[in-house]
C-alpha cells in the first residue's frame, strides 16, 4: 500500500525530488503539525534500494514518528533506514564517519546542526559524504538567538525546496486556526516587582506619575478572571488532551501544585502526566497520557520535551507557562495543538503572554495576512481558507499600562544607568557600597543592590523584553551580579591599607574610606576573616582584640 499524502505534501515531495536530482540537496521549511516527515517517509517509499541515514535531535523523536508512520501505513519498510542521533556523532572517528554506507543523509530539525556541541561532527559527517544527496526538515531554518545564523544556506546552499509559515498554513486551511486566549497571570505576579520600583523612585514628580499608572493596573487586574475562571470557560472539552508546557521541573511541580485550585471546575479529578528530557520513565508517562480514554481531563506536564519533532494525536490543546524570547520553541509548543487533517478547533491558552519574545500571535496574523494577499497577487486566491482566528485578548488594557509604567519608571533608570557609567569611568568597576550616593543625591548603591537581588530572584526564562536589554547595557559597564565574595575582598583590601598605615585594625566606629566603605566595627563584627585564604595572622589578631 503506498504511502498516501495530503496535496501539500505530494506537492513539496515532487519539489524534493526535482531538487534532489538537480542540486543534490534540498531543504523543507514546513511548520510544525504539517507533517515534514513523511515528505522523508515519502522519499524513502520512492527510493527502496537506496540506504539512508536519518539523523535527529533524539532517538525519542524517531520513534514517535516510526509509531505514527505504522498507524498510517504499516507496510512501508524502513530496513534500508539507519538512524542516529546528532549527539552520538561525537563520539565516531573520522574513520567511523566516512565508513558508513548512505546514498542519502536526512537531516530532522536541520536548524539544530548549528549546535556548538555537535555541529562540528555533522559537518564532518557530510564533508565525508561529498555524493549523498541530503534532505534537511524544519520549522525554521534561522537560529533567531545564535546571531541569526541561517541554517539553510550553511548546510544545503540555500536550496529550498520548499517554504511555508504558520500564518500561511492556517490561511490555506492546511492546520486549523485555533482559539487564542492570553490572560493577566503573569501580569498579576509582576505587579509587587513593579509596586516596589515605584516605591523606590527618588524622584517625587516621577513617582507621582508612576502611581498613577499602578493605581490603573491594579484596577485593571482586580477586574480580570483569575485562571480557574479562565480555563473554566475555555476549556469546553473537558475530557480532552492539553499539553502544559512549563521552564523547568522545579517549575512544572510548583504549577502542578495548583492543579486543584486552577482546574477543579472542569474536572474535580483531572489526570496528570509529567515528562522532563532527564525522566527515564518520560515515554511510560507519556504513553499512558496518550492512551487514556477516561472522562477525566487529561494534562501532560511537560518540560524539555514534545518542543519539537514530536506530534500528539488528539489533542484539544496547550497551556503556555513557559515564556521563551525564542521563535522556534514558541512555534514548536503551539505547533503540538495544530494537525494537518485537523477538524477541531485547538485551544491555545497563553498563560505567560509570550508578547514580548521575537515571534509572537500578533507576528502569525501579520503572515496571515502576507500569505493571503501574496496569494491573490498570483491569482490563487481559491487556496484561500480563512484570513484570520479567533484571539481573546485579556491583557491588552494591562499591556498599555505595564508599556506606560515602564516608560515611566525608564526615564529614572537611564539616570541611574548614567550614574553607573559615571562611577564605573571614575573607578573602574561596579563595586559600589551600598549606601553609597552620588554628589546630586541619586542613591546608587542601593539601585544597583536591588537590581543584584532581582536578578538572583528571577529565572532565566524570565529575563526577557525589556529587561533582557537593560541586563544587556549593565553587562557591558562591568557589572557584576555576585558580588559577595569580591564584596568581602573589597573590604578585606581596604582593611589592609588601613592596617600598612596604622599599624592596627583599631578603626574607629563610624570610619568610612574615600570610596564610602564603612571600615568600622560593622564590617569587621560582621565578616569571619578567619578560614580565608591568605588573610595575614595580624589581622585576625587585631580584630580578635579591637571587636
């Protein structure tokens, strides 16, 4: 029985193989859900004679792929088929790399070979291999967060069989369009982050007009479904499949935490999975997700995996607590909702509000409508399905109050920052005591001290937008986010001078150094020099007597 494919996939299989036969490689740039794999399944029907090495980011991809390909098409043989993963690459010689026999070489989420960690070895792979013919498969072929590096043209000279994005593929009816809904969640933690700052602001008319825009914000969210409200109404299938991505697994256990207070009115008793890339039993947990038929709801905790080269049958939607500055994984968790052949409507519900990432739903409507008008221009306007989906924004009003707050608490940071980069040209680094202020009052010591504990407070994930930037701008004027121990070797050097200059450590009460370190009984009383490598015995006896 041969391999039966949707028109767009015979269409992008009949371009592989012109391509293939013109230039030797060739290069799919599909979105997720639209079934790249089988373009390479495909290839392989056509070609039974010929061996292939199929390399991907995990075995664990392959064998999902393997298993849906048998649901499908059962008698398709891959025994011509040889599958590593790019990982496993490392450790072959050169020796080992060009002994293996392949007339073609099938590159799964070819963006991933730009890998520091095996990209080297997979070129190495295919300099030894000058006559296979390569298929490379991808959502996107551009590493948005490795300096824009355009995968397609390093690995398969820009030879693009063929090019699709999301927001065409649910214009032209190829995935369904999906039911939208952001909500105010992540608004809401941020609000005492904010309060704080604002609070903080030395400057009164700067303050004032910051309060104004936090007393709107306030209103705005105390008017907003909390999330059990919002999954309430949203989740109408409430026997159905929803993936939840989260950051990390400290993460998913705090999220799995509020499962009863968030979910309890639409299941009382909802079925949860987890799967993290280092759980073993990830596949058990997994399978058992899938194949529970209950009249429960059923939630997939997910961390680390299913991103990507993974498709679940009958899901009715995802949940996204995972924020991500990055336009792969974004298109790769919502892409687990979409299917090809799809007739439901897929629910994605954006918990994290993934606007401030370089792809967001606002950059899917503006593909939608290139893709649309593109198609009119060249007179296919009947592959034209739908122009646009359903979004149900709940942020919208707190997004133009968090934007103007920002702004306003901005200007004061760019003073601050300038205050920084004054100190940092005067003194060569940001060490700066934390009570130390400048000749015109602006305190910034304590500035960079809370900035210190905010950044140590918040996850990696959630370094992002605006705050990424300033992270960024601090960076590059010497900054330092840990600076106990090079606190401690501060005051430890200023003690020293004291000590060549006076003999002792007998520092009266209240001294403070030219740069406004307090050299007194507080630091001494409070720091342990003892134990510390290389502090003179001197020293130690000295602040034995004195304190």
């Amino acid at each position: 029985m041969a391999l039966e494919l949707y028109p767009h996939q015979a269409q992008v299989s009949q371009a592989v193989e012109r391509m293939l036969a013109d230039r030797g490689r060739a290069a799919v740039i599909l979105p997720t859900g639209t079934g790249k794999s089988y373009i390479a399944f495909h290839l392989i029907e056509q070609h039974p004679e010929a061996a292939f090495l199929w390399l991907a980011p995990s075995e664990y991809i392959f064998r999902t792929q393997r298993e849906s390909l048998r649901r499908t098409n059962p008698e398709l043989s891959l025994e011509n088929v040889t599958f590593c993963t790019y990982a496993s690459l490392i450790y072959k010689t050169p020796e080992d790399l060009s002994g293996i026999v392949c007339d073609y070489i099938i590159l799964d989420e070819f963006h991933r070979c730009g890998s520091e960690y095996w990209g080297a070895a997979v070129q190495l792979l295919l300099d030894s291999h000058p006559l296979s013919k390569l298929l490379g498969l991808s959502a996107t072929h551009i590493r948005y967060l490795d300096h824009q590096r355009n995968m397609a043209e390093e690995l398969l000279d820009n030879c693009i069989a063929a090019e699709m994005t999301l927001g065409e593929a649910i214009v032209r009816g190829i995935l369904p369009a999906p039911k939208y809904v952001t909500t105010v969640y992540q608004y809401q933690k941020s609000l005492t982050r904010y309060e704080e700052r604002v609070a903080s602001q030395r400057n009164r008319r700067s303050r004032e007009r910051s309060e104004r825009y936090l007393q709107a914000l306030r209103r705005t969210l105390e008017q907003a479904e909390g999330l059990d409200a919002v999954f309430a109404r949203h989740m109408t299938d409430r026997h159905g499949r929803y993936i939840v991505f989260c950051a990390g697994v400290d993460h998913m256990r705090e999220m799995l935490a509020h499962v009863d207070e968030w979910f309890h009115a639409v299941d009382s008793e909802p079925h949860c999975y987890q799967v993290y890339a280092e759980n073993a039993e990830a596949s058990g947990a997994y399978n058992a997700f899938r194949q529970d038929e209950s009249d429960h709801l059923k939630l997939l905790f997910c961390v680390n995996m299913l991103n990507e080269g993974v498709h679940v049958e009958g899901i009715s939607g995802v949940i996204l607590f995972r924020p991500t500055v990055s336009p792969i994984i974004y298109k790769q968790q919502i892409g687990r909702a979409l299917t090809a052949g799809g007739n439901n409507i897929p629910l994605i519900l954006d918990v994290v509000n993934n606007v401030e990432g370089l792809y967001s739903i606002d950059s899917i409507g503006q593909e939608m409508l290139d893709a649309a008008f593109r198609l009119r221009s060249e007179g296919q306007e009947g592959l034209i399905v739908r122009e646009k989906f359903r979004v149900i924004d709940q942020v919208k009003d707190c997004r133009r109050l968090f934007e103007q707050l920002e702004g306003s608490l901005h200007i004061e940071w760019e003073e601050y920052y300038q205050a920084a980069v004054q100190y940092r040209d005067e003194h060569g680094d940001l060490l700066i005591p934390q009570r130390y202020v400048t000749e015109d009052g602006c305190r910034l010591g304590q500035w960079l001290s809370n900035l210190r504990t905010r950044y140590r407070e918040l996850r990696d994930e959630d370094k992002t937008g605006a705050m990424l930037e300033q992270i960024q701008r601090l960076e590059s004027i010497g900054m330092e986010w840990n600076t106990h121990e090079t606190r401690w070797d501060m005051y430890f050097a200023a003690a020293e001078r004291y000590y060549r200059e006076h003999g002792d450590l007998l520092v009266p009460r209240g001294y403070q150094t030219e740069d406004g370190l307090k050299l007194g009984c507080g630091w001494l009383i409070s720091e342990h020099p003892e134990g510390k490598k290389g502090v003179p015995t001197a020293l130690c006896l000295t602040r034995e007597s004195r304190c």
